[in-house]
C-alpha cells in the first residue's frame, strides 16, 4: 500500500483537549487556567472569545537587573520565537520576569497548541541558564 495519508479534523474544548495531551489544568475563575505539565513550570493563561495569552512566571529578578542583563533578555527573544521575554508589572512592588505568547482563537488547531507548550518550555531552559549565570557573577 502507498503512503496515504488521512486528516482527520475533530473539535475539543480548550480545558478538556489540555487534559486529554497530559496536561493537568486549574481553572482560577474570570478565564484564566493554570496549566502544568510534569515538573514544568505553570503556565497561566487567559482566554477570551478572540485570544489566549500564555504566560510563564520566572520570578522577580530586580536583583540582577542591570543594563547588560536586559539587552541579554532582548538578545535571547530572537533565539526563543515564538514566545519572547517581558515584564509583568501588574504589581508595581513585585515585577516579575515573565514569558509570553499570545494566539488568535479563530482557526487555532491542536499542533499550534502544543507547539505553544513546548516553545515555552525550550525558552524556560534558555532564561534559566541565563539566569544562572548572572546569579553566580
């Protein structure tokens, strides 16, 4: 038999299609979900009819923070696409260094998805070795 190849398009809830790919999901009320995967950092995302943001926490590094350290950052968010590096400032006291992607909802499918998770989870390993190695200066 020849390579026939069949595609197969199935609809599935956001949450529920998360769970199904092994993912365990927390919903936190007002569409936002904590989502873990093994011994991966949470993601925490925000759906609305038109969007899904996807936010990875790295914690607060004010004290590293330096000039040379955020041009690090912007210089490794041509590495890590298509998820980039930002700061969430919602709590003016605790900045934090976040990861960040944003996708439309409109014709989203499963691989785009998953391609989501595990772009984060190849930019967490980037920032953490940066990390490390301005911590250890």
């Amino acid at each position: 038999m020849s390579n026939v190849i069949i595609k197969i398009e199935k609809k599935e809830e956001f949450s529920r299609f998360l769970s199904l790919n092994g993912f365990d999901v927390e919903d936190l009320e007002n569409d936002v979900f904590r989502v873990t995967r093994e011994n991966e950092l949470p993601v925490f995302i925000k759906v609305n009819d038109q969007n899904i943001y996807f936010e990875v926490d790295l914690g607060n590094v004010a004290e590293i923070a330096s000039k040379e350290f955020y041009f690090k950052l912007l210089d490794l968010n041509t590495e890590i696409l298509p998820v980039s590096f930002g700061i969430n400032n919602s709590n003016t006291a605790d900045p934090r260094l976040v990861l960040v992607e944003s996708r439309e909802t409109g014709d989203l499918n499963d691989n785009e998805t998953l391609s989501v998770f595990d772009a984060l989870e190849l930019a967490v390993d980037k920032a953490e070795a940066l990390l490390k190695s301005e911590i250890n200066q």
